[in-house]
C-alpha cells in the first residue's frame, strides 16, 4: 500500500506534463542574496528557462540577445514533467554584504539542484561571456546520473556545486538538461555552515523513518516465524522494499547500493514500484482474508499481482523508462483504487482488521496529498509538506504493525475461545461417555449375571442327564441299548463342553477371565486328550501320530484351559482330515525358573482357504458359514483358543503347508509357545505318553473302611437322586439335606466323613451354609466340603474355598471325578 507515496509524487509530476503560462518581460532575471542572511537560510533561486523541441541546440547558441528574446520564467514548482525536450535555464546571482559590517573579497557557497533523477546536467559559467569570440570561459560541472555517482564533485543524494562569490559581481549561470525521468529543477544557494546544518537535519529525519522500518521489519519477521503466518511475511518483504524505494527516490540507493550500476539505476524506480505493488496486494489478500471474506475481490488483486509480476520482467528486459514509470503510476492508481474499496466493503462487512487497514491507508494518502500538492504549488514547500509523505508512510507501517498485533491479540482469544468451547465440548462428551460406559457396565453386569443363570440352570439338568447316562451304561453292559446310550453320553458330553466354551468366551470378551496357577504334571494332563483324540482318528481311519517329549518337573499354570485349548486345536485338525494323519508334538526348553513348551498340531487335511487366513482367529468366523456347509462348530473355537493362549502369556499361529511328493496337497500347522513356572521335581518315572489314570471302581469291588456316610446337600430332587446313587456305589452311606438349613441342622447332630454341597440353594445357600458348619466347634467343623455346583464362572472357585470349602467340582460330575475328589480330601497324599 505504500506506493501511494511513488504514486502521487510521480502523478504529480505527470499531471505537469505542460507548464502553466507565466507573464514575463525578459529572460534576464537577476537573485540579489544577502551573505549573512543565507547563513540561516538557504536561498531559493529564480530562472527562466528555454525548451528545446526542435533542433538541439549547441551552448553557443545562447547569446545574451537570445535569452533575454527566448527564455521565459520557470514555473513556481520548478516541476515539467516527462518530456522528450532538452531545457535550457538561466540564472544570475549577486551576493552582497547587506546586512553586516564585514568585509570579505571572496564568498564560497554551494549550488543545489535538488532532484536526484536527471540523466543529464550541464552547469555553464556565462560571467565572462567574450560578445566578440562569443566563447565561453568555463564549463563548471558535467553531472546527472547517467555519470557513476563517485564522479561527483561531493557525494550526496542531490547535486551540489561549489561556487566561488565576489561582492557585488554578478555570477551567470546556464543549465542544460536531458532526462527520461520528469523534469524537476529546483535551485537552492547554501552557506557551507547552513548547508552542513541542514544536511545533519535530513539525516536526523531519514535516520528516524528508516529506523522505524527496519525494527518494523524485524518486530514482524519474528512475529511471523512464531507464529507461522505468511501475512506477517508478505508485509515484511512490503516494508523493505517499499524503503528501498523510498530510498531510490530521495537519491540514497543511488549513492551507496549501485554508484555505478546506471542502467540499473534508471529502471530502478519502476522496478521496485512494481514490485512493492505485487507484495502490496499479496499482503492484502492474506491481511484481510479476501480468499475467505469476498471472492470477487480476492481474484482482482491475484490479477494484479500477476500483471504487475509481467510488468516488472517486461521492464528489466526491454520496456522503455517512461512507459515503464507510466505503467506503473496506473498500477499503483488502480491498485490504491481496489484497496480502497476493499478495505470499506470488508470493514462494513465485519471483517476486524480492515477497520485498521483503512485507517492506515487513510494516513498514508492524506501525507501524500499534502506532499503532491505542495510539488503541484497549491501548498508551500517547507519542512511539513516536504516530509508529509515519509510522516504518513512511517505512521502508516506503525498501524499496519499494530493491526497484526491486534490479529495476533485475537487470535489467541479466538484460541482461548475455542479451548473454552473444546472444553466444554470434551467434558459433555466425558459426561455422555461415562453414562455410556455406566451404562455399558451396567450391561456387562446383566449379562454376566444372565450367563450365571444360564451356566447354572443349563449344568443343572446336564448333570442329570449325564449321570443317568453314567449309571445306565453302568448297570446294564450288556444291554443291546449300550450303543445309544454311548451316543447319548457323547452327545450330552459335547453340549456340555460347547456351554463351556460359550461361556468361556464371553468372560475373555469382557475381560473377567482368570487363570489358575496350580501345579500339575503335564504328562498326565496330556493323557485322556490323545486318548480321545485317537479314538476319534481310528473312527475316521486316519493315523495319529504323538511325538511327545520327556519332563521330569511340574509346571505352574492353568491344566484346565491348556487342555482345553490342545482339545480345540487337535479336534479341528482331525474334522478337517479325511485322509492321512493328524500329528502332535511337542517340546520343552527350560531356562532358569521359566519352563516353555512348544507344541505343534500338523495335518494333511483340507488346509485354509487363503480368503479367510487374515480372519481365521476373529470370532465367529468359519470357513463355510451356508446352509449347506460340511463342517459344524459355533465359530469361535479358534479364537478362543488364541485368546487362552495370549492370557497363559503364549504365541499361537498357522501355516498352510503344500506336501510334494505325495498325493496329499494341503495341510495346516498350528504352533503353540506358552512359557510355565518351575514346579517340583516329579519323582515317579513316568512313560513319555504318560501314565493313565485309574479306572473307579465300585463298592462291590473293594469295601470302604469309614463307617461315616457323606452328607449331600442338594436342591433339585434330580440331581439329588444320581448323586447319591453314585455314592453309594462308591461304598459309601449316605444322608441328604435339601437347603443349607437342613445341612446345618444335621451336621448339629451327626457326623460325617464328607459333605457335597451345592452352593444356590433357598432358605441358606451353600456358602452360608459352609460358613456357618466351619464356624461351630462341632462335630463337623474340620469335615471336607466339596463344592459340587452348576456355578462355574471365573471366580466361583475362589469364592467357594474363600467360603471355607475344601475343593470344587463343576457339574456335570462324572463317578470317576466324583471318587477321585472325595478319596482326595478323606485320605490326602502328596502328588507324585
């Protein structure tokens, strides 16, 4: 925007192209100064002038008849402008000793001429002017800058001349000059002490202006890389260069950037207008966010950043110095026109920053006017209007630096605004997260309390029907029915194990999944699932192959899931394999206290189709999930089984394997890690498949050596009724209670050897019931309870041997599990 400076100035001088027509009666015109006045005042000189349009004339041409028929005075503003015409002036200069006493022979003064952009200028010395010879004595000075500036007889911004004065003689001057730039020829005569004076004082004023531009630039350049506002950028590069112009025109760059780059020089003016001109309007369409605020006017200032980006090439290559300084005066009226209007619209539009913009362009043309006008001659020429245009652009760019301070001010509020509102967003969303999430606890405590339920009201009647099943196949071995009721077992036996899973599953999707850390030995665990897992790939005639290692330790751990994750994996292995094998092997690495084990299940079966191997552990996932689908399943065995192992602390992952040389193609490999505690050492020697665990056997067998019967404590009249026919098949007399109140009133009076207590019971569950038969120093506070319970979440272990109970069994309950834990907790022995 601070080309409104260049703007006017130069307007003004354009708008001069034709001198106003000044009366005069001859070309001779005569300034008397006073020596000891113009020691506090310059002295401002008067000439009359010649314009050469047609043929150029030679010095010689000028005879004193021809000024005084031909010269006509120059106007008061001393301003032609642009014009191809040599200018011829003329001036005489007396000096006397009016106003003192001294004497002096000789006075030594300086002659300006104060505009620093003429190509050409002749200084002619006509004093001793031979009317006979018609020669002249002396050609005093040959300047303009079109000469290197370091050829100036003293270097300074505008051309001055020492002069040599004698009382009372007249000194005639002749001036000849040539220009590209507008033609200006202001003529001062200074007293050296003045002239030193007045050249301390310009120093002083364009001290403070450049000053001030300088800790502008600076104070926004580091506002701009705080911030990381390319605003802040565009007017720092505006500021500078609009100095360097500012500098340009007052003569400065001239006389220490380029002495002696003249060509340069020339199209320096333009050039810089130019370029101030497309930063001015970049700058103005980031200040005032045009792009946002008004399309329309956005566009309009790109286009003149682009022309004028054109206009500067064109004018460092071959474009003439008047169209050149032509161009650029209408950019800059164009420009100073949209800006204008801008900044209005934008301002009645809301926009905050343009109210600043406007009242910055608003000093700035109001110091321009005054200094156009005192150049046009409308104002006098002094100190004030001199400088009104340096005053409004150094007032201007103060403005402008407040108004980014202001932005910058603003923005942090429109931050600390929207913090405030992100604030209070973010804790209404915490609010509605956390009714969410209650809610979804609330939910989560719902169903787990339904899959309790259901746990417990499905292992109820299973129990029943498992038992049953049990004792028929028990009692009639050889009844032609023995096949269905072997098929009913396994059928009852896998509902029972896919209720298992299902429930499983949803305690590890909720994260309430917990872990027994128990020792067992791993032989023995491993021995009725390869048992099962060979009676099924004998049904199937294919070959299982074990692989086993030898371990001599027990390992901390849970058996339970481990089992059930090597049932899982080796089950799918065997219903994906139709011909064949199925391989298991496994391995074990012991460092330190850390024992790892690493088995892997291999087949030759169908293999994985590759558009599910992303997916094969995601829950619920099966490979054929139609209607006509061979292979059955719930879908969510293998991922299970990978979360089992991740909680064990353990790796799982498959291959699909291709077998060459063989007619089967495909396979899968599944490879398990999972890293154990030590436990104790395992005395007994054992065989690497390990030892089988023994076969119950009945009272009529063996007889039982305790005369105590076992108390069962009961609900359901079912599950009541095969408990304690089991029992007594196992040589033991038997009592029943129906609730814990009952259990509690009989341990009172009798004693006995065991109690198997269901734990959801009326009147007095299991627990209380426990709890109180353990509080009573009776006959039974020291009897082993054993939990036998449809409870069978993560936890209800715990809680049943937190209650006081000795061990816990899990309905259904086998005879052979139910013998094993009752001799257990009678006659205790160290696992060997």
């Amino acid at each position: 925007m601070r080309q409104y400076v260049v703007l006017l100035s130069l307007a003004a001088s354009f708008l001069l192209l034709v001198p106003p027509n000044v009366a005069f009666a001859s070309g001779f015109i005569e300034n008397k100064v006073d020596w000891v006045q113009l020691r506090h005042e310059k002295a401002t000189l008067k000439t009359t002038y010649f314009e050469n349009k047609d043929t150029p004339k030679s010095v010689q041409d000028f005879t004193p008849d021809f000024i005084e028929h031909h010269f006509k005075p120059t106007p008061e503003n001393h301003s032609f402008g642009f014009s191809k015409s040599r200018y011829w002036f003329y001036t005489e200069i007396n000096i006397r000793n009016l106003a003192g006493s001294e004497h002096y022979e000789r006075f030594e003064a300086f002659l300006e001429i104060a505009y620093p952009h003429l190509d050409n200028l002749w200084v002619y010395d006509l004093s001793a002017y031979d009317a006979d010879t018609q020669t002249l004595i002396d050609l005093m000075s040959h300047l303009g800058d079109r000469q290197s500036h370091n050829n100036r007889p003293i270097a300074s911004t505008t051309y001055k001349i020492p002069v040599s004065l004698e009382p009372d003689k007249t000194l005639k001057l002749l001036i000849f000059v040539h220009s590209t730039s507008s033609i200006q020829l202001p003529i001062y005569l200074w007293h050296p002490d003045n002239l030193l004076e007045q050249t301390q004082d310009l120093s002083l004023v364009y001290g403070i202006y450049f000053g001030i531009t300088v800790v502008m630039a600076l104070y926004n350049l580091f506002l701009g890389f705080s911030i990381r506002d390319i605003s802040y950028f565009y007017y720092v590069g505006s500021i500078v260069l609009f100095a360097l112009l500012q500098a340009t025109l007052w003569g400065y760059s001239f006389q220490y950037f380029w002495p002696d780059q003249i060509t340069f020089n020339e199209k320096s003016i333009p050039l810089l207008t130019f370029s101030v001109i497309v930063v001015d309007a970049l700058f103005s369409r980031a200040f005032l966010q045009t792009a946002k605020n008004h399309r329309i006017l956005d566009r309009v200032l790109l286009a003149i950043a682009f022309m004028n980006t054109v206009a500067f090439l064109a004018a460092w290559q071959f474009l003439p110095y008047q169209l050149a300084i032509n161009i650029a005066i209408w950019s800059a009226l164009l420009l100073c026109t949209v800006l204008l209007y801008t900044g209005i619209k934008l301002w009645r539009k809301g926009v905050i920053q343009a109210r600043f913009y406007v009242l910055a362009w608003a000093v700035l043309l109001i110091g321009s006017v005054i200094y156009g006008f005192s150049i046009k001659g409308v104002l006098p020429i002094n100190s004030i209007t001199l400088h009104a245009a340096q005053l409004g652009s150094a007032l201007e760019v103060i403005f402008l630096s407040f108004a980014l301070a202001d932005r910058i001010n603003r923005m942090r509020l429109e931050k600390q605004e929207v913090e405030r509102s992100t604030k209070l967003a973010m804790e209404e969303k915490n609010r509605d997260l956390n009714q969410i999430l209650e809610a979804l606890r609330k939910s989560n405590t719902v169903k787990d309390q339904f899959l309790a339920t259901i746990s417990h009201e499905l292992r109820t009647p299973m129990h029943g029907i498992q038992s049953a099943l049990e004792l028929l196949t028990a009692d009639r071995p050889e009844s032609q029915d023995q096949t269905h009721l072997t098929a009913a077992r396994s059928c009852a036996g896998h509902m029972t194990q896919m209720v298992e899973s299902l429930l499983e599953f949803s305690e590890v999707q909720s994260g309430t999944l917990q872990l027994r850390q128990e020792p067992f030995n791993l032989h023995q665990a491993l021995n009725p699932i390869l048992e099962k897992i060979e009676a099924d790939c004998r049904r199937k005639n294919i070959t299982f192959q074990h692989l086993p290692a030898r371990l001599n330790q027990h390992l901390i751990g849970d058996e339970k899931r481990l089992g059930e994750v090597l049932l899982q994996i080796l089950d799918n292995a065997v219903k994906f394999t139709h011909t064949g094998s199925v391989t298991f092997a496994w391995e074990i690495n012991v460092a330190d206290s850390v024992i790892e084990t690493k088995f892997v299940i291999s087949d030759t079966g169908v293999g994985i189709d590759p558009k599910i191997k992303a997916h094969i552990f995601k829950p619920f996932n099966q490979g054929d999930s139609s209607f006509s689908r061979q292979y059955g399943g719930l879908g969510f065995g293998m991922s299970l089984s990978k979360a089992l192992v991740e909680t064990m602390g353990g790796t799982i992952h498959y291959d699909s394997v291709t077998r060459q040389n063989s007619d089967i193609d495909n396979g899968t490999q599944i490879t398990i890690q999972i890293p154990w505690q030590k436990g104790t050492e395992i005395i007994a020697s054992h065989d690497n498949r390990a030892l089988k665990p023994t076969e119950g056997v009945d009272s009529t067998d063996s007889q039982t050596e305790t005369a105590l019967p076992v108390l069962i404590v009961e609900d359901n009249p079912v599950n009541q009724l095969l408990l304690k026919t089991i029992v007594i098949k196992l040589g033991y007399p038997v009592e029943t209670a129906n609730n814990g109140g009952e259990a509690i009133e009989m341990c009172n009076k009798l004693s006995f050897c065991c109690i198997l207590m269901d734990c959801q019971m009326p009147i007095i569950d299991g627990f209380e019931a426990t709890r109180t038969i353990r509080a009573h120093s009776g006959k039974n506070n020291r009897t082993p309870i054993i939990a036998v319970t449809a409870n069978a979440m993560s936890g209800d272990r715990e809680r049943c041997l937190a209650s006081g109970m000795s061990d816990y069994l899990k309905k259904p309950v086998s005879k052979s599990q139910l013998k094993r834990c009752i001799e257990a907790n009678l006659c205790p022995e160290t696992d060997t």
